[in-house]
C-alpha cells in the first residue's frame, strides 16, 4: 500500500513539475535572448572575435526567440482561477497542477474544476 501510494505521489510531482516548468522554460528563453546579445555586444571590443562572437551570440537569440515560439503562447488561452489557499488568480493546465504562488498542488476534478490534491499533505516545494 505504501509503495502504491509513493508511486502515486511521485508520477503526480512529475506532473506538477512539468507544468510549472512553463515559467521555467520562459525564463531561460530569456536568458539565451539577452545572453546572446551581450555575446554579440562584446564583440565591439575584440574586433579580430567579432565575426564569431556575432554567430554565437546571434546562435543564442534564435534558440530565445524559438523556445518562446514553443512556451510563450502555452498559458495565453487557459482560463484563470482562484487558488483556494492563497486566492491569487492563476491558471492551471494538466489534470494535476500547482499554483505558481504558494505551489499548492490541484487536481481536477470531472466536472472540469479545481480542488486541493488529496495527496497532497502541506504545501509541496516543487521548485
């Protein structure tokens, strides 16, 4: 029974993680977007690096602009929610899911609605 349980437990944080990676996802998008143009900016100062610095940074702009193509639109048509432990407005994705302020984990029910994760015992650190 416990095995089962701690099998549940665990396919269940899977799933809350790869939801709440979305954010995740979109801020190394924006680390490659600025990343990539400090590489080009540096550049200026190394004029023999130049034509190299600009491939690589310019490499790491358009893996930016294409993992935003990929996670930028994923929350856009999701519709929002009251968290029922912090009451921020959130959107959730998956039939498991977490809020993204204080990671209280929901399931959906079949009804199409949200409720607190029976599994759930206190608020899990899914960071």
């Amino acid at each position: 029974m416990a095995v089962l349980y701690d099998e549940i437990v665990r396919e269940s944080t899977k799933e809350v993680r790869a939801r709440v990676n979305v954010n995740k996802w979109r801020n190394w998008a924006l680390v490659f977007m600025f990343g990539g143009f400090f590489i080009m900016y540096c550049g200026v100062f190394n004029r023999t690096l130049l034509p190299y610095l600009l491939v690589v940074g310019g490499i790491g702009v358009v893996i930016g602009i294409l993992m935003y193509f990929r996670f930028g639109p994923v929350n856009s048509s999701i519709p929002t929610m009251e968290c029922p432990r912090c009451g921020e407005r959130i959107r959730l994705t998956g039939p498991v899911d977490a809020c993204s302020h204080c990671h209280q984990r929901l399931r959906r029910t079949e009804a199409g609605t949200y409720e607190p994760d029976t599994l759930d015992s206190g608020s899990p650190n899914v960071d």
